[in-house]
C-alpha cells in the first residue's frame, strides 16, 4: 500500500473518471420485457410498431411469432439468431403475447442510469465510485462506455448546444475523434441509439490539473434533479451538498488545497486508511472539485474559490460519518503540509461543526462585524439621502460677538461696584440708642431691670408699652 501510494503522487494529472451505462436493449434481458421473464417458443413477440429500437440478441432463441417494428435494427453477433418453432416448445406453457419495453423515455442526464469507477478494470470487477448528482452523469473530462456486447436507445437532449465528453465506447468500438463519432451518429445504429435535441460530442481534452476538474453540468442541474426522488430526512440538521439534488444526513469535509495537492492521491488516501477498514467500510464518499461564492462582510459578492468537497454517507443517523470527519480533519492537522492540504472544516447533520470550539470568539466577531456593517450603511444611506435633498443640515443661529472693549468695560464696573459696600437699612428698634429719639425708661436708669415679681407672677417688661397703660380692670 505505501508503494501504491507513492506511486499515484507521483502520477502527475488526475485521470478522467469512466461512466458506464447501465440499460440495455438486449432480447436476453428478462427487464426489456413486460411479462418479466425471455419470451420461449411458445410466445408471440410483439415490438411496438411507431417506435424505433435497436436490439442485441445474444444468441439463437426460439419464438412462435414475432410482429416487427416498423423502424428498427437487429444486430446478430456471431451465434446469434432466432428459430420459428412451430410444433410447440415442453416445458413453455401455452404461450403468450410478450412486449418488448419501451426504452424512448431513458435520458442521459438521469443519475440512476449510470454507474462511476476509477478506471475501466474498476468498471469490470465491480468498484465504483460514489458521487453528488451532477457528477454521477458524464462530466465533460469522462470516458463514457456503453457495454461491448449490448445495444441501448438514450435521449441526449440538453440545455446546451451539445453535450461534451472526452471517448464514447460502443459495440466495443472507442471513438476519441470528432470526425468518426459524428460519422457513427450518422449512421443506422447511431440514429436509433442516440437521439434528442442535443448530440453527445467526443474529443473533450481530459483533466490535466492534478487537483481535480469542475465537471461542467451545472447547466443542466434541473433537468438531472427532475429524474430524482428525495426522501425525507430524519436527522437533525440535514445537509445540502454543491452539485446534490437533495438533502443527506451525513457529514461533509471542505478542503483547502495548494499547488501540489493531487485529488486522485488523497481520494486513495481516504480509501485505504479510512473506507477500506472497519467501522467505516459502509460509509459512501463522494469526493469532486466545487466553486463556492466568497462574499465580503457577508454582503458584497467576491471572486469564486475552488475547494475539495468530500461528502460522507452512512445512511439515517450521520454519526458514523461524523466520526470520520474528525478523523480526517486530524489527518490534515497531522499530515496536510505533505499532502497539499492548506487547511480543512466540516459540518454534520447533527449540528456539530469544526468550529465549535471557537463559537464564543466568532460570536463576539460576528457582532463586532454585523455593528460595523449597521454603522456604515447608515452612513451611506444618510450621505444617498444628503446628496438627494432629502437630508439637510440645519443652519446654526447667529451667535452674538463680545468685543475685547466690552470685557474691559464690564471688568472696570465690576471694579468700581466692588468697592461700595451696602450696610443694609436702619432698624430703629436694634440701632444704636443715640440714633433714635429719647424715650424715658428704654435705655437706662431702673427702668433697664426688665424683670418684675408681682403677687400674680413673674413677669417681663416690654419696653415698647407703658405699664400704667396697659393695666386695666376687669369684673366678673
């Protein structure tokens, strides 16, 4: 395993994938027919008359009755042919009417219809490839193969002028060159196998950047996802990969590369270290070179950037798949410089991510950016609404001017105020007694003994009032 390793970084470009298609029209496949099994000697084969078939028949079967199509083609090889068996055939039955299956609604771009592997020995013993939706049809840098021994009918119609790929294999036949493929889609065979709007064209060069090739049929996203069929989703936080029609629950890995990281090396990297071992050997991984927008502060649209999207299956739960995230992203920690690797995140259905860790500190970034992105908006909606009219400033009142000549002025009369000072008014009853006018017995003599004892009481002489006034006589 380490010298296979070396040996595929050493390989330079990453090769082109090969896809295969998977129906036939073969008169022995026992699918082609509505009864669901070969029609024996005893039955009548019947092909419908208004559609066009081209049919491999592998070797001699026996029929009763046989009613044609009226454009069709049967392509006999060596060994190959059909018997009338009139006197009945043991062991068929009574016979019955059997038809043919209609084969004119199989397209191109339906994912189920084709399967991916590596290489075309990988076609034949059986190890494929997982891949996203746009990617399970051919992509642009493909070698496409139909099997050497079967004939099929595919509508080719595109939402593009033609449909590009790197060879066609058909009837063992591989075509890489323009000129002969258009020359075979001329033909008999071509026109009953191939047909639609658009034709399929060879001679796409194939991917010659060792991390990895965009596979060109973002174009037709639509028309690949109207052949699927999404089922719902029991997981937390399903997950919606680039170049998917539909909701996983699972994990996925984006991975930043640099100029020397190699896609086909690190995908049997992940193989042999991770997929090839228990537990992980029913996890599927699908892994494809992406382009994801960058957006500035989360507003302003940036320049794409190319990234390695590995996307982990494991059926309902996703916990496995999260498993070996973590595991992968401690590889890249470990063994990223030697592998092109300038770093890696995930995201798993459950919810976690990479950077849960770090969730307060990109908590408070986050605010910090959202409060710098309120505050220059509101800024350029003011000086938009400045510029319109809509906005004034408002004019500032007139601010009367102090002259250096009034400050000295109020200064020398604060001088000048300063030096009378205000003895207030005259009390004439607590003034000075040589002021007020001579009142016997108010300051001097006897008459200053303010305090008197009489048979009534103590008492306190008012000075204001005479005594002998003040005294009355009262009956009772």
């Amino acid at each position: 395993m380490p010298v296979v390793f070396i040996l595929l970084c050493l390989s330079g470009a990453a090769e082109s994938l090969y896809k295969q298609w998977i129906p036939d029209t073969n008169y022995g496949n026992e699918t082609n027919w509505d009864k669901g099994s070969v029609p024996c000697g005893n039955d009548i084969v019947q092909f419908l008359a208004q559609r066009k078939v081209s049919v491999y028949v592998e070797t001699v079967y026996s029929i009763k009755e046989m009613r044609f199509p009226e454009d069709g083609e049967f392509i006999l090889p060596s060994g190959g042919g059909f018997t009338v068996n009139s006197g009945g055939e043991p062991g068929c039955g009574a016979g019955v009417t059997t038809q043919f299956k209609d084969a004119q609604s199989l397209q191109w771009f339906d994912p189920a219809l084709w399967k991916t592997a590596a290489s075309s020995d990988d076609l034949e013993k059986g190890r494929l490839l997982f891949s996203v939706h746009e990617e399970s049809v051919p992509c642009q840098h493909d070698d496409i193969v139909f099997r050497a021994d079967s004939t099929f009918r595919v509508d080719t119609s595109s939402n593009q002028q033609g449909v590009p790929v790197q060879s066609v294999s058909v009837l063992g036949q591989k075509f890489s060159g323009g000129s002969d493929f258009t020359q075979y889609l001329g033909s008999r065979s071509g026109t009953l196998q191939f047909h639609g709007s658009s034709k399929p064209s060879v001679g796409a060069s194939g991917c010659s950047d060792a991390s990895g090739c965009n596979c060109g049929n973002s174009a037709n996203h639509d028309r690949i996802c109207s052949k699927i069929k999404c089922a719902p989703m029991s997981c937390r936080k399903p997950l919606y990969p680039a170049g998917h029609c539909c909701d996983v629950c699972g994990a996925i890995v984006t991975v930043r590369y640099t100029s020397s990281f190699n896609l086909e090396s690190y995908r049997n990297r992940l193989q042999n270290l991770f997929l090839g071992r228990t537990p992980y050997r029913s996890i599927q991984m699908g892994m494809s070179k992406v382009l994801k927008s960058q957006w500035f502060l989360w507003m302003i649209p940036h320049a794409d950037e190319a990234l390695i999207q590995i996307v982990l299956l494991d059926g309902e739960s996703g916990a496995l798949a999260e498993t070996l995230a973590r595991d992968i992203l401690k590889d890249v920690q470990d063994q990223g410089s030697t592998l092109g690797i300038s770093g890696a995140e995930f995201q798993a259905s459950s919810g976690a991510t990479s950077g849960d860790r770090d969730q307060g500190n990109a908590g408070v970034v986050v605010g910090a950016v959202i409060g710098v992105i309120v505050l220059v908006a509101g800024i350029l909606v003011l000086a938009v609404l400045f510029r319109r009219g809509i906005v004034r400033i408002p004019t500032m009142p007139n601010i009367p001017t102090i002259s250096i000549a009034f400050l000295r002025s109020l200064a020398q009369s604060q001088q000048e105020n300063s030096e009378f000072t205000d003895h207030g008014f005259e009390n004439p009853m607590f003034d000075d007694p040589g002021l007020m006018p001579e009142v016997p017995g108010i300051y001097g003599g006897k008459d200053m003994n303010s305090i008197a004892m009489t048979s009534s009481g103590v008492y306190f002489t008012n000075p204001a009032f005479d005594a002998n006034e003040s005294s009355a006589d009262f009956t009772v």
